[in-house]
C-alpha cells in the first residue's frame, strides 16, 4: 500500500481500456441542456440514474437526485461519502450536460453521440467537457480506495445537467442545501490545460455578459438605387458604434470595463505562462492590450467579442437597404470589473459617442461571476505540490479564462476552490469534433489519484 500502487492501480484502468469503454459509455446519453425537447429532458435525467448512481453508491455515496428549481434546467445530484467527523471534507463537481451535438456538421467519419478513436484522440460530444473530465476524478478516487482500504477524508460530490445553460438553478440549490455541500475546498476539473504535456491548477474563472447590439432605421427593405444616400443603413451605423467599444487592435475603450485588479502578485503568477502553441490555433501577438503580456490578457484582462453579426439575408443578397442590423457580443471579465455596471456603462459609452439609436438587449441566459483565489492560498499551494510531484511540472493561473459557476461554490458555499482540468485548448468544446487527448487522460488519472492519496495521507494544509 502506497502512493505509487495508486498511481499505478489508475494507470491500469486506462491501459486495460476500461476507462475508455467507460468514456464511450456515458458519450452515448444525449444529455443536451441546450435542447428543450421533453425526450432531452428525460436523457439528462437518465444521466444522473444510470450512468451516475450506480458507480457513486458502489463507491460508498448516499445520493439524491433533485430536481431543478428552475423549470428551464435539468436535474442535480448530490451525494456524500463520510469516513470521520475529524477529517477535512471535500467537495467534488462535474456537469453530466453537454451543448448540441450539431449533427451533421462533424466530419466524415464522427458522430456526436459514438466514441471514436484515431490515434491519440477520443472524439465525441461530452468527451472533454465535461463527461470524461468527472469520469477521472471518479476513478482517481476509486483507485486510493481500492488501495489504501479508505480515502482519509469526507467527500462530497454535486453533478449538474445545466451548466452548458449557465448552471440555472445551481445558486438556488446550493442555498437549499448549504448544510449538505459545506466542505473544506473544492477540487474540481474543467476547462483545459494551458499545454497538453503539463498539467494547469487555477482558483477562479472569468465572468461573462452576453448581450445583442440592434439598429433599427425603418421598415423592410428597399432598393438600394432609388433609396441610396436617402435611408440610413444600419448595419454601417452598428459598425461605427462597435468601433467605439475598442480600437482596431481590440483594445477596450469603455472606460468601466478596464478592471483594475491585475495586480504585482497577480502578474508575477502569470508570468513566463506560455499562451501560444499546444494544438491550438496560433495567437496573434499584436492583438488585444499593447502593454500587456499574452497571459496577462486572457487571464488578467477583460476581453470584448463580436459572436456574430448579421444584416439583411447574407445567404441570399438582394440590391437593397436592409432595415435593421444586429451583432450578438460578449464581454469576458475578471475580478475588479462591476458585472451590474457592465451594461450601464456600454450605455452611456454608446450614448457619450452619439449612438443612442443603438439597443442593447441583454440575453436571459445569464453567465458566471468573475472569481479568483491567490495563488498563495495554503490549498492551492498543497494541492500544486500534490501535482509536482506526480509530474514534476505546473502551470498555475489565478483564473480561468473562461467562465464557470464558480461563484456559487466562493460566494454561497464560501469554500475556496480549486480546478485542475483534463482538456486541452484544441479539443473543440462546443463545436463538432470535440475529443480529448489520450495521453492527457492518462496522466490525468496518475495527477488526480495522487492529489486524493496525498489528502488522505497527509490532511491536507489545515491538519
């Protein structure tokens, strides 16, 4: 019994093919949060009952399946495995749901809903985000129990089938059940790795704000011979008034969106984090804030997006002036940033520029708060050293530079949280042909197994 028969023990359970067999398994529930159809509902459901409960209560959790508050969201489980009144507790998490398959737009020879293997990569929807990623935490602690007879701490443990709907519902059950998610710390895993071959711990996310920018001129089309220079053209004043929002690099020109929290530590965290390469696309250097590094900008700043902008029919151009234009945007922020000011202050940005005509229309999906622990927080540092010493080496953001709920574990659990993901920045989450890498798996179940064995063995930072 000891650390490396563990590690070892979660090595076997990837070669021998089982997780993978395990992987394939749950890419087959078509648990899709984004579609509202009944028989949708009903996969997110079954999730939770057959794919769920029945390893969670083999590994000792009382479990209960709750459901949603919110009738737009799908069900919760929670569940709870306790060793001792006097061991440290920790919380666990994952999000069973996945966005639309996009049937159809997956190329030839992948499906969203089969695992398929080629070479080092496993494609399928869920696979990276967010199936396979509890799938390792699960495993990880199934092997320090197999092995040590006990894991040495409490557990407990919250699967959602909403987050890929902006978790609704989350906040409401945590404050339901606060007496039974109380913990320790978090430890987590989504989102992806800064570089495949090192693994990446951060404490915090991102917030984000959606919101469609519309100008309407007049009714219906006309011809752009008889009317042009005597109609408006929206979709030339929505130009004009995204150009105000940054300069022609994209940096931020709203005066409240340019946080002020990137501090010295903050900066010091960042630093020598490489952002470039990892099969990713390439990143361009002369894009975003001049006089900030490129990790400073995605995990440090704010960023603003245009998601997509449309004008008349572009499939189908007719010679005319169309009548109304609309750009759906998103501003990603971390801490130091407002998020009830967000939408005020583009307001009078807007309208300080002489774009009163110019409708912000905020969407009902709401997105996360930005959050952030320090790096020097006592369990970031116990659970790093945890992972040096399975793999030698780590990447350490303050935040991630997405978004996920993690202001309902900081804010309403009031636990510190720590997030070690299993992707990587290519695996195309949300669009077709997501998969992960094998080799990042792999490695993946030695970090984790070795972070629980250590908890177990040691107590973690308090003991």
């Amino acid at each position: 019994m000891s650390r490396e028969s563990a590690l070892s023990r979660a090595s076997r359970y990837f070669e021998a093919g089982d997780f993978q067999s395990d992987l394939a398994h749950l890419v087959t529930y078509r648990s899709e949060s984004q579609n509202t159809a009944p028989e949708a509902r009903m996969e997110c459901r079954r999730y939770l009952e057959e794919a769920m409960l029945p390893r969670l209560r083999a590994l000792g959790f009382d479990c209960e399946i709750i459901d949603n508050p919110d009738p737009t969201g799908g069900p919760l489980l929670i569940g709870e495995r306790r060793e001792g009144e006097a061991l440290p507790t920790i919380l666990t998490y994952g999000h069973g749901d996945a966005v639309l398959g996009q049937e159809g737009r997956w190329r030839e020879g992948l499906e969203p809903w089969v695992l398929v293997e080629e070479g080092d990569r496993l494609y399928g929807r869920g696979t990276a985000d967010n199936k396979g990623q509890h799938l390792i935490n699960i495993a990880a602690l199934e092997a320090v129990l197999a092995e040590r007879g006990h894991l040495g701490f409490n557990t407990r443990i919250v699967i959602e089938m909403s987050e890929e709907v902006g978790s609704v519902g989350l906040p409401d059950v945590f404050r339901a059940y606060k007496d039974r998610l109380t913990a320790d710390v978090l430890i987590a895993s989504d989102g992806p790795r800064l570089q495949p071959d090192v693994p990446t711990m951060f404490m915090g996310s991102r917030g984000g704000t959606t919101f469609d920018l519309v100008v309407e001129t007049h009714e219906g089309a006309h011809h752009s011979g008889n009317w042009g220079g005597l109609l408006s053209d929206p979709a030339m004043i929505l130009a004009h008034a995204l150009a105000c929002i940054t300069d022609v690099r994209g940096q931020i020109k709203v005066p409240e969106w340019r946080p002020d929290s990137l501090t010295e530590n903050v900066r010091m965290a960042l630093r020598d984090l490489p952002v470039a390469g990892g099969q990713g696309p390439a990143v361009n250097p002369d894009w975003g804030e001049e006089d900030l590094t490129p990790a400073e900008r995605v995990f440090g700043w704010n960023s603003f997006t245009v998601l997509a902008m449309v004008s008349g029919v572009p499939e189908a151009p007719v010679n005319a002036i169309s009548g109304w234009a609309r750009a759906t945007c998103q501003l990603r922020y971390v801490v130091g940033t407002d998020p009830e000011d967000v939408v005020p202050a583009l307001r009078r940005h807007l309208d300080a520029h002489g774009f009163e005509s110019v409708e912000i229309r905020c969407h009902e999906r709401g997105f996360f708060a930005a959050t952030r622990l320090d790096p020097d927080h006592p369990w970031a540092q116990f659970v790093g050293e945890s992972i040096r010493r399975t793999s030698g080496a780590l990447h350490v953001l303050p935040n991630l530079a997405g978004s996920l709920p993690n202001d309902s574990f900081t804010d309403i659990l009031e636990v510190p949280t720590i997030w070690v993901p299993h992707s990587y920045r290519g695996c195309s989450q949300h669009a077709p042909n997501e998969h992960v890498l094998k080799s990042v798996y792999h490695d993946a179940l030695r970090v984790m197994a070795g972070v629980f064995w250590d908890l177990g063995e040691q107590g973690g930072p308090l003991a």
